[in-house]
C-alpha cells in the first residue's frame, strides 16, 4: 500500500449532527452544542475525534507495466446524515454520506463542524466521482483527477503559506461543496474504472515554472474559457488565459448528446439541460425586488443593466446596476450571478435585452469558465483525445510531472 499525504475536509456545519461509525453500523448517535463545547453522550468536548478501523480495505492492482504497483484503497468508516450539497445553488439537496478516513468534530463560529481528515488519493476517489461519475471514460476521469489533485496541493500550499484569499478555511484545508470541490463521499465511487484513473495517475500534477498550477475548473465554458483575473484577485496566470474551446470546428461544450453528458452531469445536475445557451426573463417588478433581496440595496425599480468590463470570454465582471432610487456596482463574476438570481445565475457570460418591461438575459456557458471546461472535456474525450492532450489544451505551457 502506498503512503499518501493527508488533508482535512470540512463536511457540514451546525448545531447538532447526526452520524454512525462504520463498518459497525452503531447509529445514528449525535453531537450537539452546549456552553461552547461539543456535548456527546454526557460529555463536553473541545474536540472530539473517532479513528478509521485499521482494518485493510478493498484495492485493485494497477495494469501491468505502469510501474505503479498494487494500491490499496480506504472502505467507508463513518456516515454523515442530512449533509447538504450544492450549498445556495439551485440543485441544493441534503443526503445522507459515507466517508473514508477519520472523523473530527471542532467548534467553529458557534456551531459543530465536522471534519474528514483523509489521504489525498482517497479523497480524490469521491472528488472525481462527484464532480463526473465514476463511470465516465477512463481519459475523462483521469483528467480530472490531475487537475484535481493539483489544485487541493495548492490549496493546502497556499493555506500554510497565508495566501489563500478567497478560500478562508483556517481550521481545515478545504470544504466538501461545489465552492472548493464536490466531495459527496466514498460510494460515489462504484466499479473499477475511477480507481484506475487514481492509479495510472497516482501523484500527478500540474505545474508551471516548477510551481503547482491553482487548476481551476468549471462546468461548461460556453465556447471560451475566462482569464482568472475576471473572477478572483487581480493576478493573472500563463496557464489560466482564455482559450476557444474547439479545434478548428464546433465548440466542445456545445453538447446534446446523452452519451457524452450522463458522463459529467450527475443525477441532479441532468435536470440543467441548458448549459451551454440559456435565457432568464425578469420583469421590471420581479427584478427589482430580486436585486433589493440578494443585495441589501433598495434601488427603487431597475431601470437598466449595464456591463462596466468583461473579461475575455465576454463574461460580466462589473455590473452596474440603475434604478430610480440609485445605483450600484456590483462584482466580480459571482457577485454578478448572486445579485441577479436566486441561487446563482448559471454564468454572468450573457447580453442584457430590454423586451418591453422586461429584461431578458441573453446567456452562455455555466459556471465562472476558468480552466477545464468539463463537458467541454467530456466531449474531448468522446472524440478520442487523451487525458494529457486535454489538459494540454486548457491549461497552455503547464507540465504534467
């Protein structure tokens, strides 16, 4: 079994939480809050902490010839109830998740958190088949496992070095929901194919100049992948420039075949078949009150939209927004898609049309753009493209060491 480098997961937050210790199956038991402390079966606790059974799991060998070896993958060790995924976005959902690892609970902000602490490559299992499926094609998963396993190194980089501005976990390395990267637990990861991708990929990065790449990705470009700069701090990387998401022809990400999209859409993100160009319709009314909500700022009623910048993908990175009683300027990308949308707008890539009292959003792609195009990279793959041809393509002049 080869060694691998740990992290920690925050998972959920509250004031009580439900869970049961695998493979026992004792549960649910609870920990709740009380005084400041973590109260659990009449005791309080600062911190409370159950360890993995040190029992071999299931492994598969790798292929012969890869050098790699024979690697041996953790079982399920504990189940969180009720965790809820797709946090303030529209597929938003609570579930009930097995996990690898060893299980911690901290107090945090007044409330329990609980923590995976977990080796890097069997976090990655979940993470690729959360964010994909773990029946996608083999080059698609092991893409993804890449840029995944890259970008948690830079998290982890970054948090001990201080830089990690807009990811402001201080007591764990990253969370488990779309706003780092889906981490929806061990049993998302069924069959042979997604441990393979970890295998023949075992301990791969991106890097450019010898230096980890922050591998961003989203879930469809819309034809252009965005410069990082448009939605985060303004620094901007060689290897995170846009970049048209074709060669030569049709857009990648410009999909409808069920084949290729059952490979990235997961069951509830199947329900969102309009990715690639979507259009919104408010009302002068419904977008006032709209904006009023999401922003705090009572502008009257909306007079008019309009974009300030926009990156090189065409996405929104200031908006200003004008009513009869003020103005104001919102952004960057996700200010924009918050500000304008219950949840999250699927992109700000999109052309303001007046139609009467109405506006109407005229859009394209879902999800801030940056990086990997994941349907994009899905199609790729359905074409016959390799997983270094695909990163390759996204992330231009890194290496994968």
């Amino acid at each position: 079994m080869k060694a691998q480098q740990t992290l920690e997961v925050g998972i959920m937050s509250s004031e009580e939480i439900s869970f049961g210790l695998l493979p026992s199956g004792d549960g649910p038991r609870r920990v709740s809050m009380r005084d400041g402390k973590i109260l659990f079966e009449g005791k309080l606790y600062d911190e409370l902490n159950f360890e993995a059974p040190a029992a071999p799991a299931s492994g598969t060998a790798a292929p012969e010839g890869t050098g790699i070896g024979t690697s041996v993958f953790a079982a399920a060790s504990f189940i969180l109830y009720g965790v809820t995924i797709g946090i303030d976005f529209h597929w938003e959902q609570r579930r009930d998740l097995q996990y690898a690892g060893d299980l911690k609970f901290i107090v945090e902000d007044g409330r329990i958190t609980a923590v995976n602490i977990i080796g890097i490559e069997d976090y990655l299992l979940s993470v690729i088949s959360s964010e994909m499926k773990s029946s996608s094609s083999l080059e698609l998963l092991k893409a993804h496992a890449v840029i995944s396993r890259s970008w948690v190194l830079a998290r982890i980089r970054d948090r001990r070095e201080g830089t990690a501005a807009d990811l402001p976990h201080t007591r764990f390395d990253v969370c488990a929901d779309d706003h780092c990267q889906r981490y929806q637990g061990i049993a998302m990861a069924s069959g042979d194919r997604v441990r393979k991708a970890i295998e023949e990929t075992w301990g791969q990065t991106l890097t450019y100049g010898g230096r980890l790449c922050d591998a961003r990705y989203s879930k469809c470009c819309g034809g252009v992948t965005e410069r990082f700069s448009a939605c985060w701090e303004d620094v901007d990387f060689p290897y995170l420039q846009s970049v048209a998401d074709n060669d030569g022809g049709k857009d990648f990400c410009d999909c409808e075949e069920d084949a290729v999209l059952s490979q990235v859409l997961n069951d509830y993100d199947l329900r969102t078949r309009d990715f690639y160009h979507w259009k919104v319709r408010y009302t002068a009314g419904e977008l006032s009150e709209l904006v009023r909500r999401r922003t705090g700022e009572d502008l009257g009623t909306v007079t008019d939209l309009t974009p300030l910048e926009r990156g090189d993908s065409g996405r929104i990175v200031r908006l200003k927004i004008s009513g009869t009683k003020g103005e104001l300027t919102v952004g960057k990308e996700l200010a924009v898609r918050r500000a304008l949308s219950e949840s999250h707008l699927k992109s700000s890539a999109f052309e303001v049309v007046r139609d009467g009292d109405s506006f109407v959003l005229d859009g394209r792609g879902w999800g801030h753009g940056v990086g990997l195009c994941q349907i994009g990279a899905a199609v790729m793959a359905s074409k016959g493209y390799g997983y270094r041809e695909i990163l390759k393509h996204y992330y231009r002049g890194a290496e994968i060491g």
